[in-house]
C-alpha cells in the first residue's frame, strides 16, 4: 500500500468530494469509493517518484516541529522557497513528511 | 516546481487518467456502467479546473476568440437568442467525446453575435469538423477576462452545495462551469442565508421575572438541604407581596420590623421544613409551597402583633439592629453563621444554621431583587460577607504575589498554529538538527500555497528553531 498521504492536496480532496457526491447518489458503494482512493494513492505516488524531476531550496525559521508514529510535522514561519530561477516567499507553511524510506508503507 | 503552468496540470490530468483507467475494470465488475466512471472522470476534472490549482493552466489554454460555432441549419435566431459557445482548447483532453478524439472541436462565435450567450437545453450543435453535440441543459456563456473565470468562486460554491447529480453539467465543456445555471445562482444565495445560523442561546429570561425562579434553579442538584431553602424562601416573596414594602427609610418601627419577624419566621419555617424532609421528598414542591406560604402567612400576622416585643430584643442581640431602620441594613443583619452572637439562635437551632447560612444569603438576594436594588450593595457584601475574611486574605496574597502568570503558556494559540492552507505533503530522506538548525531532506512532494499547487521530487532546506 502507498501512502494515503496525498489524499489532503487538492487533488486528492476533489476526488473524495467527487467520490462522496457519488456515493449520495448511490451511483457507486463506499466499497468501491475506497478501492478508488488506494488506487490514487499508488498513481500518485508512482507520478510524483517517476514523472517529476525538479529541485527546489528553502530557507525559513522553524516555529515548531513535531515527530510522532514517523511522521514528521514542521510549521515555519517566512520561507523562501527558490527554483531556479523563481522565488516564492511565504509566511507561514506547514510541512507534513512520511518516512521516505519506507514508502512502501501506508501512512 | 514553482513554474506553475503545464507541467502541474499535466500531472494532474495524467493521474487523473490512469486512476481512471485502472478503475475502469473494476467498475464493471461490480456491475455499473462506463457512465459512472465518466462521471466521476467529469467530477473530478471539473472541480480541480474550479481549484486554483489549474489556473495557469486555464489561462494558458484559454483564448477568448479561439471559438468557432456552426450553428445547425434550423437554428433559428428569433427563437433563440444565443450561440453555443463551449470554449475548447486543442491542448485539453480530459473532456470526454463521443469519438473519444482527445482533440475538442473549436467553437467560435458567428458574427454579429456577442456574449453573453445563452443556450437553452435540447440545442444540437454541430462542429466544423461534422460532429455533433447535444446541449441536455441550459448554457450561458459569458466572456471572462483572460485566464480569469468571472464566477469561478460561485462556481466552487455551487459545486459543494448542489446536490444535483453532475453527469447533467458533463454534457457541457468547461466554459459552463462559468455559469453553470443562471437560474440556479439566485436560489443559491438563498439557500447560503438559509443556512441555519447558530442558534443564539437566549438566557432563559425567567431569572429575571420572578424572584422564586431563580431560586429554585440553583438547588436542582439533588442535595438534600438545597431545596429547602428554595422551599422556605417562596413564602416570603407572597407575604412581601401582601404587605407594603417598607420604604428605604421607614417611618414607624413597625413596619420596618416586620422583616424582622419575618427573619425568625423563616428561622421557624426552615427547622419544621427540616422535620419533614421525608415527606417534602415524597410531595411536589407546588404542593410544599402552597403549605408554607399559608403557614407563614398565619404566622406574619401573628408577628405583626408581637413585632415591637421581638424587635426590642433582636436588635440588641442578635440581628444587631438599630432603631433607626433601614431596609439595606436589614439585610446586614442577615449574617447566621458569622460570630454575630447568635447565641440564643444558635442554640435554638443548632443543626438549621447551616442551612440558613444559605438562606440568609438567599434571603439578601430576595431582598435585592423585591427592593429593585436598593439594597443590592449590600446584598453583594452579604454574599460575601460568609466568605468574607477568607476572601480579603487570598485577594492580598494573590496581590502581592501574582504567582507569575505571565509565565503561563498559552495553549490556545497550539491548535491554531497548525492551521494554515499552505502545506506541503511530502516525504523525508533526511531530517538532521544541530543545537537549533535544522536541515531538511524532503522528496516527492506537493505544495499548495494560495490555492495554488506546487509539485517537487527534491526539497533541501534549512531553518533555526
């Protein structure tokens, strides 16, 4: 199983919400909606690791950081995240990692 | 990553197709159409081209004049006031064709035609290229600023609160979704206001109508001797209702006496209640008060004749009155647990003190609200005159130490610190911290800051804590 992580990006969020209005309408059993979701769980996965090739920097001030059941939470505060050639400065984000290693593991 | 433009879009698009596809043939296991599956394709796509996740890609895509519209030969002007316009990009693919082509025939609009348009369900549009399309519900088409939806807010809106089974918006290309129903958005608003708002609690207003009311609220726990003074204290509201209230500075002593007597009333009162505390469980209290007010009520005429003889010896002694009566100070005088030397009251009743300690608060109280705050100063110095010297003492304590509450931390502000839209959801290879820097190795990763969406296979970064 892959990591279920990504179901909270907009991606993932309009498909439960797609999935959900399927399910009121009882087009579809949450049964299935289920099997659609870890089926996006591995799509994903497979895209980010196998069609994305960029590398980004920051460089910010850590307010807090939290590590429990592997997985780390960090909020800081005035990042600057920079690409190559573009910089993108925020106030305030919140960095939710799994355990790389072993991302064959669920969340 | 931060070049926003096709490369997310893509990605999202090409995800989107294989989860599809991948459910395609467990979907017809389980005995439901392809229709199904198109419509959730139709869900999904429309609700992140609603995101802002795909802005750019829109306002890459999206060319106002690039339509091209060939009305069918029985379209009729005078009828329908309208073009079809379905806005169509030769680089999106992710709307179904019958012909299942990934290329969307272009609409334009005819001359002489301009927006908005408006497309009334039922229309056949035929494209350039000889397909066909049938419009299954209204369409209005307006021209929005480049790569800016006019109503793409409303649009979100009307996303999460129709119930409306989507395959019908599906039939219409992406341009709809600008303004999906023109007859919807009016009810719409009106739904939203018709959102219950949070009911406003009303505080039950009965506190402030009768004074028995809120008297009889506090004592609701089940403690024995709660009640009682509930049940002892209706009767004096019904006898100062009977009687003139005496004036803040009463004439004759009589009258001013009278509350006097009445104090030992309830004294009298609460010790009999205090006998029958098996059977006031057993009766309801209506019944318990209609008892004691005609009791008491017997007894203040009785008291009213013998007034002068016990003012005489309470106010040397134990209620420590003075001949020049005020009705503020009579409630003063209502203190029956202080060291008031009470001793002959004290040994009347020795096991009703404790009791009446709550009593004469209440009795204050009562006399507070019948007098309409005339003596609700001194009601406030009676409520606390029980606590009195205990309170004095810890105020000085907290006063010359004010135990360091500024040290306190705040816990409120920890749930909040983890709200905030811009996250990042990814993964870690290294995450390495010295004294108080912090060095981050992420992977795989999606960023969303201000509605928008970022993607990253390496993030490095550094932060001090």
């Amino acid at each position: 199983m892959a990591y279920q992580l990504y179901r909270n990006t907009t991606l993932g969020n309009s498909l439960q919400e797609s999935l959900d209005e399927l399910i009121q309408t009882q087009q579809i059993t949450p049964q299935l909606a289920l099997q659609v979701l870890l089926q996006f769980d591995k799509a994903i996965n497979t895209a980010l690791a196998n069609r994305v090739r960029n590398r980004v920097n920051f460089r910010g001030s850590l307010n807090t950081y939290r590590f429990c059941d592997n997985v780390w939470t960090f909020v800081l505060n005035d990042v600057e995240f920079r690409e190559v050639t573009d910089l993108v400065k925020v106030d305030k984000v919140k960095i939710v990692a799994c355990d790389g290693k072993n991302s064959n593991a669920a969340e | 990553m931060l070049t926003n433009t096709g490369p997310v879009a893509k990605l999202y698009l090409s995800i989107i197709d294989d989860v599809i596809e991948s459910m395609r043939e467990l979907f017809l296991d389980e005995g439901l159409e392809d229709r199904v599956l198109d419509d959730l394709k139709h869900l999904w796509e429309s609700k992140m081209m609603q995101s802002k996740a795909m802005e750019d890609f829109r306002k890459n895509n999206i060319n106002s004049a690039n339509f091209v519209l060939q009305l069918p030969a029985n379209y009729s002007r005078t009828n329908q006031a309208l073009t079809v316009v379905i806005p169509a990009s030769q680089n999106f693919h992710s709307f179904p064709m019958k012909n299942n082509s990934e290329m969307l025939p272009t609409f334009s609009l005819p001359a002489g035609l301009s927006y908005p348009v408006q497309i009334p369900a039922g229309v056949t549009l035929q494209t350039a290229s000889g397909q066909l399309y049938k419009v299954n519900v209204p369409v209005v088409v307006t021209q929005a600023p480049a790569g800016q939806p006019p109503l793409s807010r409303l649009v979100q809106k009307i996303g999460e609160r129709r119930d409306a089974p989507a395959p019908q918006s599906a039939a219409a290309p992406p341009n709809t979704l600008y303004r999906p129903q023109e007859a919807e958005p009016p009810s719409l608003p009106a739904t939203a206001d018709k959102q219950p708002p949070h009911p406003k609690t009303n505080f039950p207003p009965a506190q402030q109508s009768s004074l028995p009311q809120p008297l009889l609220v506090p004592p609701a726990e089940p403690s024995q001797p709660q009640p009682q003074p509930s049940v002892s204290l209706e009767p004096k509201v019904p006898l100062e209702e009977n009687e003139p209230r005496p004036p803040p500075e009463p004439v004759n002593l009589s009258m001013a006496a009278s509350p006097c007597s009445q104090l030992l009333d309830f004294q009298i009162s609460t010790e009999e209640a205090l006998t029958q505390t098996g059977q006031l469980k057993t009766r309801d209290i209506d019944d318990i008060l209609k008892e004691v007010i005609e009791e008491e009520k017997k007894k203040a005429e009785m008291a009213r004749n013998l007034a002068p003889a016990k003012t005489d010896n309470q106010s040397e002694g134990v209620l420590g009155l003075d001949l020049d009566f005020n009705y503020s100070e009579l409630s003063d005088i209502v203190q029956l647990d202080g060291p008031a030397g009470n001793s002959d009251m004290e040994e009347e009743e020795p096991v009703s003190l404790e009791d009446n300690d709550f009593l004469g608060i209440i009795n204050a109280e009562a006399i507070k609200a019948l007098e309409g705050g005339d003596g609700s100063s001194d009601g406030n110095s009676i409520s606390s005159s029980s606590d009195g010297d205990g309170a004095d003492e810890l105020d000085n304590v907290e006063e010359e130490d004010p135990l360091n509450s500024g040290d306190d931390v705040i816990e409120q502000d920890i749930p909040d610190l983890f709200d905030t839209d811009n996250v990042i959801v990814c993964q870690y290879d290294k995450i390495h911290r010295s004294k108080n820097r912090w060095k981050f190795h992420l992977k795989d990763g999606v960023m969303c800051y201000g509605g928008r969406d970022y993607v990253f296979s390496k993030a490095v970064g550094e932060a001090e804590w």
